[in-house]
C-alpha cells in the first residue's frame, strides 16, 4: 500500500492511497484478473489510523462491513475516518470511495493499543 496524501485533524482524518500491482495482496486473488481482497481494506484502516495517531493499534472489533465495489491494482482510492477515543478503545468509522458519489466500502469498528 503506498499512502499518496494524509490528512488529518483532531478526530477526522482523509487518505489517498494507491494498492500497486506487485503488492503480495494481489497473487492469486484471483488469477488473471486480480483484485484487492476486502480484508485488505480493514488491514490498510487500522494502519492509516496507528500512523494517524502515532501509535501502534489493532483491531479489536469489526462492528460493521459492508464491500460495494471492487479494488484493481493501480487504481487510487480514498479513505474519509473520523476517531472517537472511549474508554481505552478508539471507535473509527471509515468510508473507502473511488470519488464521493463511487463508494467501494464502509465500516465501524474499534481498535485498541496494541501491547508491546
């Protein structure tokens, strides 16, 4: 995953990121016309979020997925979170969309530091 922009405020947060053709994710899913498996997208999430916050986090629970449309390597996608931090745990609520009216995928879940 290669992060092209990252924005962020107190609780909300914006990304671009592009998954690339050579990227693991892609081999053998599927053969001769790949796309980027849906885990990937919960995966890329909680890593935008740790870098966002600086800390190292990881998922403790996925209250919500729901996949609209399928990820091509090279395509550039984006990431719109916003992060309420209760009770030890950080509740995120995050949309992936090729444009504001083009969504791939949305989620809520909730992460937790991750112990050394």
């Amino acid at each position: 995953m290669q992060i092209n922009t990252l924005t962020l405020d107190k609780e909300h947060g914006e990304a671009r990121v592009t998954f690339l053709e050579e990227d693991p994710l892609f081999r053998g899913h599927f053969e001769g016309e790949p796309i980027l498996p849906g885990v990937a997208l919960i995966d890329a999430v909680v890593q935008i979020v740790s870098q966002s916050k600086g800390k190292t986090l990881k998922l403790k629970k996925l209250s919500y997925v729901k996949f609209f449309q399928i990820v091509k390597p090279g395509q550039q996608i984006g990431l719109i979170f916003d992060c309420i931090e209760k009770e030890g745990h950080l509740k995120v609520q995050a949309r992936w969309d090729f444009t504001a009216e083009q969504k791939i995928a949305a989620l809520s879940c909730e992460l937790v530091e991750a112990s050394v």
